[in-house]
C-alpha cells in the first residue's frame, strides 16, 4: 500500500508568481465560523508551487479567478545559523479553472494533466 500525503484546495487566486522553472500561487479558500451568532468568513491563504506544464498554465490564470488544486503535501527540514527550520510545501500535481474572475471558465477543464 502506498502512503500519501495529499491536499486539495477550492479557491480564488490573490497572487501569482513565475520563475524559469516554478511559479507560486497564493490561493485564498473560505471557511465558516460562527462568531457570536453571526456567520463569517474565515480566509486561510495557501501557497502552492507549480512546475512542468503547470506552469503553462499558470500563466493564464489571474487575480480572482477561482481555481482547483490537487497535488501532494512535502515536508522539509534544514540547518540555517545553528536553528533547524521546517517548511511545508503543497506541490500542484493537478490545477484547472473552475471560473475566471467571477465568470464561468470556457473550456479551462483539466482532462490531459
């Protein structure tokens, strides 16, 4: 059996960033919470590396537009002035447009990822 460590993000993109080889996006996902008796939202920001033809992609996707994210979840660990620093990376196996800025998407489905 193999052992996993995977995420999966429904939300709209704040800010993209894109290099040679990698982009990061910063993907904004809502949650409920109950303040009191009143419902709010409860933004988590996320942020995912992309390589490979992800990046491709990337680079037609915007500010707003609501996107889906799957990939997997890499843990890290390294020396840096005698401290140990730990890092979480969420690296996008699979992303596809779901609706650009508040309009649906026309043909951004991700079949061939």
């Amino acid at each position: 059996m193999q052992n996993i460590a995977e995420f999966r993000i429904i939300g709209r993109i704040g800010s993209t960033e894109i290099k040679d080889k990698v982009a990061f996006l910063d993907i904004a996902a809502n949650y409920g919470r109950k303040v009191g008796n009143e419902w709010e939202d409860d933004t988590h920001w996320n942020r995912v590396t992309l390589f490979g033809k992800n990046i491709a992609r990337a680079e037609k996707m915007g500010k707003g537009d609501l996107v889906h994210a799957t990939g997997r979840v890499r843990q890290s660990r390294y020396e840096r002035n005698g401290e140990t620093v730990y890092g979480v990376d969420l690296i996008v196996d699979r992303i596809a447009v779901i609706a650009k800025n508040g309009r649906p998407a026309d043909d951004q489905h991700d079949d061939d990822a």
